[in-house]
C-alpha cells in the first residue's frame, strides 16, 4: 500500500510538474497572446503656437492663457506640440496616433480641421459670442492616451490686437 | 527549445498528463486486490424528522475534519466509505431543519451507524444543535466558521457573492454597481479578506480595485463559509479579516451511491434579472461525476430617483469534474470557465458621461489527490493543484479600449493531515507555492510582472475537559519580479522585490456550562505589497481614477485581538463579539485631490502605508417568542482611524442592523426583516456624508416534496417602501441611490 501511494504521489508531481512548465511561460499570460502595441503617447502637457507665438501652454497641470477669437470669423492656423515627461516638446509618431477634441459648446465655437492641412494643426470657428472651454486629446488606436485640462475660448464681437 | 515546445503545447499536454494520471490510478483502483489496504472505516446513517419520526431525504452530511460529503437519498439513508478512523464531527444541511452536529468515533474495518434527528428550523440564523458524542464532550460546536447554507442562503441569493452575504452581522459590502461587489468585514477587504472557491485561490483582480469583479457565481454554490482565527491562516498570511470561502465541491470527493443534483431558477424585477443554474453528480463506475453551469442575464437596474445606466450583466459559466473514492483515498480533477460582461455607470465628475464596459473571461483547471496512510503521526496526505488563467478589458462606451489585464495564476499545496494524540486533534502541516505572472495593457504604464510565493505553515487543535484551543503559525515568501526595471518620477524606482513575514494566532473557548461559550483570539497577520500597488500608473476608467503605486512600499502587518460571549439555551441565542484591529503600514490608495497631468480628467489615487486601527462591536440573537414567532436581529460597528494622523479610515461602513419577525408553519416561514443602518459622517478625504436608513423587506419560503424531488420557494420582496438610500461603501452612491423596491422570486429543486 505504501508503495502504491507513493506511485500515486508520484504521478501527480509529475503531472503538477508538466503542468507548471507549461503555464510558466509568457505567451500563457492571455494578455501577451493580444496585446500588439505598447507604444504610447507620453504626453503631459501641451503647447498651442499661433506661428511662433505661444498662445496657450499646459504643463504641470496649469493652464496659462486662452484662445481668443471673434464671433463669425476664423482664426489663424494654430499648431499643437506636446510636452513629454523631460520637457521636452514633441508631436505623436505613426499613423496610431491621432489629435482629437471636445468643445464643451459647440453653439460658441467649432473646430476647423483636416488631418490632411496637417495633422497636429487646426482652426477654431467663432459662431457666437460668449465663453466655453477647449479639451485637447491624443487618441491611440481605439483609447485616448492623453486628455488635458480644458482651455478657455473667449469669442466677442471685437478682438484687440491684430490676427 | 524544449520549453518553447511545451509552451506551444501547454493544452494538449495538460489533456495528456491528466489521462497519464488518471489511467494509472484506475488500473491501480480497478484491479487491486483489498488484502494489504489501508485499513478505512464506513459511515451509514439514516435522518429524521426530531417531531414526526419520519425520514428527510435530500440532508447534505458532511464529516468535517475528513472534508467529505454526501447527500442522503430520499428517503434519509447515505453512507460514506474510505474514511479513515477516528474521531470526526458529522454536520447536516437542510432547509427547514436545523444543522445538527454529532461527534462519532469511527474504527478501522468497520461500518458505524448512525441515525440523526433533526429539529425544525424556524429562526434565521444557522442553528446548530450539538449532540454530545459518545466520550460526553460537547465542545465540537466550536469552530470560528460562519455557514451561510439552504434557508438562509436561497432567501438572500444575491447577483454576487458579497450581497448574498451582506445581512451577517459585521459584513457589508463594497460596489460600484451591481456586479462588481466584493464582502468586507469589519472594514476590511481587498487582500485582507480573500475569496476562495473549494479552498483555492481563484485568480481574478477583484481584490485590487472597485470596478472588478468577483468570478464566482453564487447561484450555484453549495454553501458560504467565514473562516477567522487560527483556521483562516491555512488559507494565507493576510486574513486579519477572515477568508470566504464558496464551497463547490467541483471535485467529487464521495462516492455517488445514486444520481442527484439541483436546479435553480431566480427572477427579479429590479433589473429585469434572471439566472438558471444546477448541478448533477452521477456515479460512473469507480468515478463519480459532476457539472455545473449557469446563465446569467439582467439590465439596468431600477431606483426611486431612476435607472441606473449601464448597469447590466450578462454571464455565463460551468465547470466539469471527475473524481474516484478508494480505500486508499481519493483523486480527481476539475476544470471549468467563466465568462462576464457588466457595465460600470457613470463617472459622477463627468469624465465617462456613458460608463465603462468591463468584459472578462477565467478558465481554470484543478486537480486533488488525497492518500489515507497507516503511519503514526499522519493521517492523510493531500496534494492540491490549480491553474487559473484571467483576463478582462475595459471599454467606453464608444468601444475604445481603456485598459486590459491578463494573469496567468499557478497554485501547488502540500498538506499533512496529523493523526489524533491524546488532547491533540486536528493538525495539519502544510506547504503552497505560487505564481502570479500579471500584465496590463491598453494606456497602462504598470509594468509587467511575475510573483512567487512561497509558505509552510501549521495548524493544530487541542481539547481538555470543557476547554477548546486553536492555533497555527505560518511563514511567508514572496518575491515581486517587473520584466523591466526602471526609474518612474511618479512610481519611483522598479525594481525586483522580496518580503518575508511570519503570521500566528491562537484562540481559546471555554464552557463554563453547555449553554455558555467564552472564546479569545489573537492573530498577527502578514501582507506583502502586490504588483499593482508597488508598480502601477495609469488611468483606471472604471475606477475613475489614475492610479500610481509605490515601489518603496513595506509590507504590512497587523495585529487583532476579538473575545466574544456566546449563549444558546432551547431555541434561543444571543452572541457578542468586541474586537481591535491594528495595522502597522496600512496600505491603500489615497485620493490626492489633483488631476492626472497625463489625463486631467481623473483624480489622482497614490498608494500610501500608514498605521491604522479599526475596533468595534458585533451582537446578534434569535430569540422565540411565543408558538411559532421567532425575532431575530444584528449589529455591527467599525470604529476606523489613522492613527497618527488623528483622522477616519476612509470607506469605513457605519452602524449597521438587522431586525427580524418571523413565522413558521410545518414547511412555510413567512417573515419581515428591516435592515438599518445609521448616517456616516466620519470621513475621509474627499469623502461624502450618507445618511442613515431603514429598508424593509418580506420573505416567504416553502418546501415541498413531489415524489423522489425536494422543490423548495422562496418569495423575497425587498425594500417593499420603496424607500430612497444610499450605502456608503458604494462608489457611485453619487451618481444614484440603491435599488428600489424588487421581486424576487427563486425556485430549487433537488434530485
């Protein structure tokens, strides 16, 4: 009987061991076995450019300045560049990446773009007057990879200072 | 290259290993001659009705310290073979009748019979009637477990493990939605009080965050079990809470003398819900067989202030098991899936206007050998193996992937069951190892990694006069592995990490006289940091947060202490329990009050050790009142603080009860119960005030035999006021209220 547990015994560390060697791999992870891209956007903060005039700046969590337009006119072209972790500014690689948006009232201001004008530049549309924001994403694929604090629009029937 | 073949042949070569394993043992089984056995012993009995005398078909035996059970046919008989010989406690499961204990001596080569009576059961709580075995000794009540079984369990059958069990005393539990709760007790949860599924580790996240959720389906267990004290460390070294463990038995370790199983349908109104579930067992020759599976379906579910959006569930999940019974022991495997989708409602700060979608899916293979031996100092030798692999993914509502997970979970158990010596019983020596490979996906900036855990622990009971002990001591290993390391300005530096740790705890119970229980337990627990809390950063959409870990964390340990008084006489009973949880390094996720730089639509959540202790009160009692009226009623309050900081544990539940009336008519229990609880307002940061409440309910629940099939009803209609409340450990109480009033109706039958 001793004998026999023991064969037993056995033939179970033999099939927990199989077992193990199997599973302790990284393709069993079910994750592994879908996940194709893992280059993110690591964007924390942005710049908006009207030429080379910083217009709008997010970084560290603080806005500073606003987008400032009049009601039935069009503004100048703006350029976004990012800002990574180091500082450093940048716009997003490949085509996985694209710019996205939410205005906040649509009714104020509307958004003017096609990537084909360039990707990492738009416009904004003054429709009437008034105050909403501007939120700035970079979309990955099919999640957003960064979404920055709103920016305010400001669009008034007179603007001081020349375009 | 031999490891990268077997990885490509991970499934068949677990097919193959387990008919290699199995094919051995049948021809062993099947052509063995009985001379040379290990000389077992054959338990045989017949249940009764206390009153009529009549026989009770359908009554779950189980014989505890061999872990084995059996359900009597219809007409009361069972019998059990291949135990070893001893002293063993045999409890019984009915509904309508009381749980009945009895200690019986079994003897090597020969067949014990025993006949049980069992009372009726009116009142709600699970009463147990001890029947003093034959040295005399009435001290086998004492386990520190908590049974949620029959009655009880199909009157307050929930989505989730954690609502069905939400109405003990001293447990609530923790939601942001209907599917994704999870039980806390005493204000503790998470990794502090693991769930398990037949005592196994079941490999899903929902330790680690609000929105994940438990993968388990309640509405085919065979019944809840809380283990505290001393017991609860065979489990792990974190239990400073307890462990819930759901018993399946989806390895057969009994010989089926016939076919039996269940069915079970439940329907209710609140969200359009229903689920179907049953088991079978079926002997096959030298095996015994069993399946499960269930369906799951319910929408958005209904307030008096309103739908909840985004609150639907669907899931669908079985398993399948074969196990053998010899003289010489028992063996079996199991492997089974499980497949959800539920739905997350809004973020209340208008970061996910829709809500989130989680979709998982789990698999799970296991297998159990269990050898009888003659030896003087072990009784049985257990092995135990599992392999879980998880994965989950969470959506937008536009269908953007937010994030995913994936974990591969391997278990492996070594356990020395100790023989019996003088004031000695119930010991155990016992080993696990584990491993935890865990990957994130999506925008997720936490990196891979794998854990190891190692541990070797000890558990062993001791009986003298009127006086019981328990105690165990356990030693823990683990070592955090990332597959890359690295600096992060907001993680900190990742890198491999190992924690060491010892956990013990002893109690005590002394009866000073049959109808009187006075019990003590220390514990000292030990909990290593995991993976998401050293290494992670990223949003989390479905816990509207960004979280960042700590990769400096320490581990945490605490320290408990709980003496309580228990008092039954006839069919009365009444229990208080104080108790004092101190945790050195507490760990948990600390909303900062700033939004993430990276995605300024989420609060920032950072992981933070500090000290913390959480005392309190629990007291419960059935009292029979007059002919058939019974009342029932519970408390329980947590008092949570840091302590340096002088402020409140943050997601600590409020004074909460239950008051109950019931009546009981031969097979029918009608009752009201009013479950309260009083408003919070000690909070932590960025915590809201809730309210108290008071919510009432009515429930009726009859049992019917219709030839050789027990059919047992149970009507509920919960919150019948309709009344407007919010639980305070509910993450989204912001975005809307607890469910309104609902209908539940459930049906069972037994084969």
């Amino acid at each position: 009987m001793f004998k026999r547990s023991c064969s037993l015994v056995n033939k179970f560390i033999i099939t927990l061991g199989l077992i193990l060697v199997a599973g302790c791999s990284q393709d069993s992870n079910p994750l592994k076995a879908k996940e194709t891209d893992h280059d993110h956007a690591e964007a924390a903060g942005f710049q908006i450019l009207n030429g080379s005039d910083l217009v709008v700046k997010y970084e560290q969590g603080v806005v500073t300045g606003a987008l400032t337009l009049q009601a039935n006119q069009t503004s100048p072209v703006y350029n976004i560049l990012f800002i990574a972790e180091d500082g450093d500014l940048f716009t997003p690689a490949g085509d996985a990446h694209t710019f996205a948006w939410e205005i906040a009232n649509t009714t104020i201001a509307a958004m003017i773009y096609a990537a084909a004008d360039g990707k990492w530049q738009f416009k904004l549309q003054g429709v009437s007057t008034g105050v909403t924001t501007i939120t700035f994403k970079i979309n990955h694929n099919d999640h957003a990879d960064f979404v920055g604090l709103p920016v305010t629009i400001n669009v008034a029937n007179t603007v001081p200072g020349n375009y | 290259m031999i490891k990268s073949i077997l990885k490509r042949m991970a499934i068949p070569l677990t097919g193959i290993a387990i008919i290699l394993y199995l094919i051995p043992a049948v021809t062993h089984a099947a052509t063995s001659v009985p001379a040379g056995n290990i000389a077992t012993a054959t338990l045989q009995g017949q249940v009764s009705d206390a009153e009529s005398a009549e026989t009770i078909g359908f009554v779950n035996i189980l014989v505890e310290e061999a872990n084995r059970s059996i359900t009597c046919d219809e007409n009361g008989a069972f019998c059990l073979s291949g135990l070893s010989a001893g002293e063993f406690t045999v409890k019984t499961f009915r509904i309508g009748y009381q749980s009945v204990v009895k200690r019986v001596i079994l003897q090597a080569n020969n067949t014990t019979r025993i006949v049980l009576t069992l009372p009726k059961a009116p009142l709600l709580s699970p009463d147990i009637i001890v029947e003093a075995d034959r040295a005399g000794s009435t001290s086998s009540i004492i386990k520190p477990a908590l049974l949620i079984s029959d009655r009880k369990l199909y009157q307050n059958l929930g989505k989730t493990i954690a609502e069905t069990i939400d109405y003990e005393p001293g447990i609530s539990q923790r939601t942001m939605g209907p599917a994704p709760a999870r039980p806390v007790l005493r204000g503790l949860d998470g990794d502090r009080l693991p769930v398990l599924e037949d005592g196994q580790i079941i490999g899903d996240l929902s330790a680690t965050s609000a929105d994940h959720a438990v993968v388990i389906e309640p509405v085919t267990a065979e019944r809840i079990e809380i283990i505290r004290g001393p017991q609860a460390l065979v489990y792990g070294s974190n239990t400073l809470g307890g462990v819930v463990n759901v018993a399946r038995h989806s390895i057969p370790n009994s010989r089926a003398e016939h076919r039996s199983g269940s069915f079970t349908l439940q329907n209710e109104t609140v969200n359009r819900g229903l689920v179907a579930g049953g088991d079978f067992i079926v002997p096959l020759g030298v095996f015994t067989g069993r399946v499960d599976a269930s369906i799951r379906r319910a929408y958005d579910i209904n307030t008096p202030a309103g739908a909840l959006p985004n609150t639907g569930i669907a899931t669908i999940n079985g398993s399948a098991g074969i196990g053998l019974v010899k003289s010489w022991g028992n063996a079996g495997v199991a492997a089974g899936a499980f497949d959800s989708a539920y739905g997350i409602p809004p973020d209340p700060n208008g970061g996910h206007p829709r809500g989130v979608d989680i979709v998982m899916e789990r698999q799970h293979l296991e297998s159990r050998l269990e050898v009888s031996t003659d030896n003087r100092f072990i009784q049985r030798l257990e092995l135990r193996q599992s392999y879980t692999s998880y994965y989950h993914e969470e959506l937008e509502a536009n269908g953007n992937l937010g994030m995913n997970f994936g974990v591969v979970t391997q278990t492996g158990a070594v356990r020395l069951y100790l023989q019996n010596r003088g004031v000695f019983k119930n010991g155990l020596i016992g080993m696990n190892g584990q491993y935890r490979d865990f990957a994130s996906g999506g925008l997720s900036f936490t990196p891979a990694a794998r854990e190891l855990l190692y541990a070797i622990y000890y558990y062993r009971e001791a009986e003298w006069r009127n006086v019981q002990f328990s105690g165990a001591l356990r030693y823990d290993r683990k070592i955090i592995t990332p597959e890359e390391e690295k600096y992060s300005r907001n993680t900190g530096f990742i890198r491999k990490r190992s924690f060491d740790g010892y956990a013990a705890s002893a109690s005590i119970h002394y009866l000073p006289m049959r109808s009187i229980i006075i019990s003590a337990t220390v514990l000292r627990t030990f909990r290593a940091p995991g993976v998401e809390e050293l290494f992670s950063e990223g949003p989390h959409l479905a816990a509207y947060s960004y979280d960042i870990g700590n990769a400096d964390l320490q581990a945490e340990t605490g320290v408990g202490m709980e003496v309580s008084t228990e008092y039954s006489k006839d069919r009365n009973k009444l229990r208080i329990t104080l108790f004092r949880n101190h945790i050195d390094n507490y760990l948990l996720p600390v909303n900062t009050g700033e939004k993430s730089w990276r995605r300024a639509d989420l609060y920032v959540y950072k992981y933070l050790g500090v000290t913390a202790l959480m005392q309190g009160i629990e007291a419960s009692a059935d009292i029979h009142i007059y002919h058939n009226f019974y009342t029932s009623w519970s408390l329980g309050y947590v008092y949570g603080d840091f302590i340096y900081l002088k402020k409140p544990l943050p997601r600590i539940p409020p004074l909460e009860g239950k008051l109950g009336l019931h009546y009981t008519l031969t097979n029918f229990i009608l009752g009201c119960t009013v479950n309260i609880a009083d408003e919070q307002n000690r909070l932590g940061e960025f915590e809201k005030r809730t309210a108290g409440y008071a919510i009432p309910s009515l429930y009726l629940q009859y049992y019917f035999s219709t030839g050789s099939l027990l059919n047992t009803v149970t009507i509920t209609c919960s919150n019948f006021t309709n009344t407007e409340y919010r639980q305070h450990l509910n993450r989204v109480k912001e975005v809307m209220p607890e469910p309104g009033r609902n209908f539940k109706i459930l049906y069972k039958v037994f084969l």
